[in-house]
C-alpha cells in the first residue's frame, strides 16, 4: 500500500512537472523571478523529448510500483487519468520531437509575450 501511495506521487508529480515545463513561463508574468527555475526546467523537458530520453521519474514510479505488488492499475483516478496523458501509448519518436517542438514554440510565445509586456 505504501509503495502504491508513493509510485502515485511520483506520477502526480511527474504530470505538475510536465504542466510547468509547457506552461510555466506563464508564472512570469506574476513573479518576474521564476524565469531563473523555469527555463532550465523547460530546457530539460525539451531535451528529453528531442533526445529521446526517459525521465528519472518514469524508471522510479515504475519500481515504486512493482514494489506495490505488480503491473496492474486499480481504476482509480490517477491511474484513469493522468497515466494516459502522462504515458500515451501511441507514443513514438516522431511524436516524442513534435511534443519537444511544442515545448519551445509554447514558451517562446510565452515569453515573447512577457518582453512584450515588460516594454
């Protein structure tokens, strides 16, 4: 059970992770100073989908979960959720680059925006 709650907080964070790499900058626009934690965050997600790297969480929230007794989700609402959003299973290399190209395009708008504002 325990290894369940945590393999779940692993993926609750892992998803509030991938929220703020594509929508982070926007935190800019209220706190000026959290471009310093954002853009490498955003950097790092990006590299990850060009690359095509697997993020530390995924290897630890997969443990945490064999851990907790096997491969199977209990419907719950993480696992109905966010695991699909999180791990498409269509997901390929070609759309691993476009989703790294999203990421920048995403926040250069963004931060366009914010300079913009700044003037």
């Amino acid at each position: 059970m325990l290894y369940q709650i945590l393999a779940d907080i692993v993926l609750a964070a892992h998803f509030l992770f991938i929220l703020y790499v594509v929508l982070g900058a926007l935190l800019v626009l209220k706190w000026k100073w959290s471009y310093l934690i954002h853009i490498p965050a955003a950097f790092w997600g990006a590299l990850i989908m060009f690359m095509g790297w697997i993020c530390p969480l995924t290897p630890l929230e997969n443990r945490l979960r064999r851990l907790a007794g096997g491969e199977g989700y209990s419907e719950g609402f993480i696992e109905h959720y966010i695991l699909p959003i999180v791990y498409p299973e269509a997901l390929t290399r070609e759309i691993q680059i476009y989703l790294g190209i999203a990421v920048v395009l995403i926040n250069l708008i963004i931060y366009g925006i914010v300079i913009m504002k700044k003037r």
